[in-house]
C-alpha cells in the first residue's frame, strides 16, 4: 500500500500493543478518515472563486471537493440560507493514508519556522484537527497560478482512539509534537 502503513503495520502496531497492553488489534488506534475543509467567505460575493478553490483542492487531495452551504442565514455577515461558504473532501482508505504520508515527509518540512504540531489540537476522542495559514505549502499548488492565499483545517480521524493513544501513534509514525 504505501510506505507510512507497512511502518504502521510493522512498528507501530506492535509497540501500540505492547505500551497500552493490548491484545486485540482491534482495539489498536486505527486511521479512519481525513476532512480537508477550506471556507470561502468571499463565496457570497464572487462566485467565481469557488471554481479556483475547488481546484486547489482537488489537487491537495487528488479527489472532488464537495460544496459545502450555509445551514442558516445570517444577516450581520449578509449570509442566506443555501449560499455557498466552503469546500470540503473526505479520505479514506488508501488515499487517506497517502495524504498522512504527503504530510508527514513532505509538507510539514515545508512550513516555515516550524517546531512541531501543537499537542493542544486533540479532541476527547483523540482526533486531531491543526490548520494551514498557506494553501502553498502542499507541492502541487503553483504559486504563480494562485489568485490569494487561502488556509485550510485538516482533521484526522482514528477509530478506538484517545489522547495519549492519538498521540503515541502520531509520533510513532514520525509526525513531530510540539513539546510543553
């Protein structure tokens, strides 16, 4: 499949097993999706942008974004109901654990400054959601070919997870943590 789960397969999962005294593999943390979600406010106003940006992100991802609408209106950010505010994708499967590898060895080194991922970023479920000022750190973005620096969220999804097992397994697959 690809390089980051054969080293999950092989490394991490017996290490998991052996720190949190598991038995069953299926109580091992376990990938399940990854949400790329970008907002477009400037949506409202020129339609045009969501074209532009539903391309950068599809080739962030390498799947179709889906649009995402607004659920209510409000009327202080002159918002109606079913007006278009983002673009969303969700991975699973090989290409989620293709997207964490692209992550992990490539953009991450990428960031300016960088001194690791924050480990404030855990939900109670151990999921871990961190953003992007820059939608030009991914290498298939052309930065002549951009209109505007846009950010984005990427949430990553395990099954049978917690904090301190999320953050084991994150670090056992090589995504560096921000030390306290």
């Amino acid at each position: 499949m690809t390089a980051i789960f054969s080293k999950y397969q092989k490394k991490v999962i017996p290490k998991l097993k052996e720190e949190f005294n598991l038995k069953n593999d299926l109580a091992l943390p376990l990938l399940e999706k990854i949400v790329i979600n970008t907002g477009i406010a400037e949506a409202i106003t020129n339609k045009e942008v969501i074209d532009k940006v539903k391309d950068q992100l599809a080739a962030i991802s390498g799947q179709q974004p889906k649009i995402t609408k607004a659920k209510k209106a409000i009327s202080s950010f002159k918002l109606t109901q079913g007006d278009i505010i983002g673009v969303a994708v969700t991975l699973r499967g090989k290409r989620a654990w293709h997207f964490l590898e692209k992550l992990i060895s490539i953009v991450i080194p990428r960031m300016h400054d960088f001194r690791g991922v924050p480990e404030s970023k855990f939900d109670k479920f151990g999921n871990y959601t961190f953003g992007f000022s820059e939608q030009i750190v991914f290498p298939e973005i052309d930065y002549s070919k951009i209109d505007k620096i846009r950010g984005l969220s990427v949430t990553v999804v395990l099954k049978n997870s917690g904090i301190d097992k999320s953050k084991r397994f994150f670090e056992l697959l090589g995504l560096p943590l921000q030390k306290k």
